[in-house]
C-alpha cells in the first residue's frame, strides 16, 4: 500500500494538487481517528500505523509542493 501511496502523492505533486493532498490527508486522518477511537476492542495499531505513515508521505508531497512554489 505504502508503494501505491508514493505513485499517488508524486502524481499529485507534479500536477500542482495541493488540494487534493490535502484532501487525501485530511481523510486518512479521519480514517485514523476512528480506528484509534475503537483500538480497545481490536488491535488496530498495524492499520493505525499504515495510516501515520501515509498521512508521513502525504505531508514530504505537500512540503515539495511548498518548496516549488517558493522558488
């Protein structure tokens, strides 16, 4: 998954989508939160932590984006 995360991201990056990452993130956030509200019952943390990691990815696209945009 994480690999498939990276095609998404740089795709965005290079089509300027800061909306659209910051979409994506905003909802692997929500994802996020609501595994951690039901962690208790189930052992979520792998699934939480693909998420993290994701929302890790989705954040260095957005910095890039930050970055061209400077320059």
């Amino acid at each position: 998954m994480s690999h498939a995360m990276e095609l998404i991201v740089d795709g965005y990056v290079k089509l300027s989508g800061r909306k659209a990452l910051e979409d994506l993130k905003a909802h692997r956030r929500h994802l996020a939160d609501e595994l951690k509200s039901i962690n208790g019952v189930l052992d979520l943390s792998s699934s939480i932590q693909l998420l993290e990691d994701e929302i890790t990815m989705i954040d260095a696209g957005l910095a890039k984006l930050n970055t061209t945009a400077a320059a």
